[in-house]
C-alpha cells in the first residue's frame, strides 16, 4: 500500500503522475539518485538527508507532474485565444462569438464595471487571470489530467502574489508611496483618538488578509472539491474491486462511482466560479487603489 508524503494516495504500486490521487509533486523524469531517496518500499539511504538542502538535479523539482499542468494550461489558453481571434469578420464565426463572449463579458461585466475608469489596460491580466484559472480548474474534470492545478496551494499563492503586486504597484504609482498608504489606511472623517485602532485593522486588512484570503479561497474550493471526488472515485472502485463477493460492498461501490460523475458536474460549477470570483476581487483591488474614496 503506497500512501506518499501527503497521505492521500490509496492505490497500490507507483504513486500516480496523474489522476485524482496525484497530490504528491513528482518529477516527470526522476533521475536516479531521486529514485534511490524515494522508494516504493523500505527505506532511503542516510546520504539523501545530506543531499536534500544541496539537490544537484533541478529538474527533479521544477519538471514535475504539476507545473507541467501549469504549463500545459498556459499553453491551451494560449492557443483558445489565438483561435478565436484568428480571421476575425464583421460576421462571427461561432468560434468568434465564443471568444467575443468570454472577451466581453471579463472585459465589460468586471473591467468597467468595477475598474471603472482606464480600465482598458488592466483588462488583458484579467483575461489572462480568468482563462488560466479556469482552464486548470477544469483539468480535475478531464482525462487524463484529473487534477485541478490549484488544488495545489503554491500555485495559489503564486497567482494571488501577482494580483497583489499588481494593485498595490498602480496605487503607489497614482498616490505616491505616502499617499497610498495613507489612503488606505486612514479612511476619512475619522476621529483622531480612534486612529490608534483603525491603522492598524486597516493595515491588516488591507495588506495582509486580501492576498490570504484570495489565496485560500481559491485552493480550499478547488482541495475539497478533488478531495471529495477522489474519495468516491477511489473508495467505489475500492468496494467495486476488493470486495466481490460482498453484494452489499458491490452496489456501494457502484452507487459511489455513479454520485462521482454527479459531483464531477458540480466541480465544472465551482472552477468556473471559482475563476470569476478571483477576477472580480481583483478588479476590485485594483479599483480600491485607484479611487479617490478610501
């Protein structure tokens, strides 16, 4: 029984590169000192632990099952783009319309409703933030994926560090340094005895819970949502294959599998809110650092 670092693989033999129970990062082409620090059974030599902080093969860390997701992603929301707006007419195509929809729907619904004005050029980050999320959402419904990126929280981070760079970058650059901070942490008509208290709070609001916030929101949908999935996946196929001389185990085995494809649907649902909802707060970061009101 092969379990990983994260205790969350319950198939035996290899851990998965992919599939709903590849939690664990792996390299796509391990060498063979990884190999030796990382077999199936038993334990790894004493020189791995000497090894670890000093690891001489980069690409066992940076080619690995779920960056090349990342990768993967980046390229498909590239190549959408690309399609779509390829002989563009006055007369759309079906494959214009569906780009000009996503398009104006990112660009007019959140860009200028919440951005308001210059909006225009922040709306190719959105679009960018909205395609590339929602892709690898959906990878954790497709074969032969069957995992959604940002189910992995490091990729969350990355994405929210982005966005906050992004928001706090053009408001210092519209207020200056000072100002900015002042404009967000002082907010009008306050009196002076309670500026002591509210600093502070708005301090913490707004530099240290929005990028947290933003974060988790995101992976904790996307983790719980696969989780769910691989339990019934996982655990049907379990009662389905292990017990076959348990008419009870049997028709729960089926029963799970069944409820899988249920809440497979269900996580269409929520990558594609989930997409939208991270592009939303970020236009409206960036409007809050942008306006004159606090």
């Amino acid at each position: 029984m092969a379990y990983g670092a994260s205790g969350l693989t319950f198939l035996e033999g290899e851990l998965p590169s992919f599939g709903v129970s590849a939690f664990d990062s792996q390299p796509l082409f391990p060498t063979s000192d990884w190999q030796a620090c990382h077999p199936e059974t038993g334990d790894a030599p004493t020189w791995c632990a000497d090894m670890e902080a000093h690891w001489p093969h980069w690409t066992d860390y940076w080619i690995t099952n779920h960056i090349t997701l990342a990768v993967i992603g980046a390229l498909v929301v590239l190549a959408f783009w690309l399609i779509v707006s390829h002989k563009l007419s006055v007369k759309p195509s079906k494959r214009q319309f569906a780009g000009e929809y996503v398009y104006n729907m990112l660009r007019n619904g959140i860009g200028r409703e919440i951005i308001g004005e210059d909006y225009h050029k922040y709306v190719p980050w959105l679009v960018a933030l909205f395609s590339f999320i929602v892709i690898d959402n959906w990878f954790g419904e497709f074969f032969p994926f069957m995992f959604p990126t940002f189910s992995k929280v490091g990729f969350v981070w990355g994405l929210a560090g982005l966005t906050y760079v992004l928001y706090n970058a053009v408001g210092i650059k519209k207020w200056g340094f000072l100002g900015y901070m002042k404009k967000m942490t002082v907010p009008p008509g306050v009196p002076w005895p309670l500026l002591f208290i509210i600093i502070p709070l708005e301090f913490l609001s707004n530099f240290i819970t929005r990028p947290i916030t933003l974060a988790l929101r995101l992976f904790a949908n996307l983790f719980a949502g696969h989780l769910l999935v691989m339990i019934f996946v996982v655990g049907g196929t379990w009662l389905l294959t292990y017990t076959q001389h348990n008419l009870v185990y049997n028709v729960a085995g089926g029963l799970s599998l069944i409820i899988s494809f249920g809440i497979f649907a269900l996580e269409l649902l929520v990558g594609f809110l989930q997409a939208y909802i991270f592009t939303i707060l970020t236009a409206q970061y960036v409007s809050s650092a942008l306006s004159e009101a606090h």
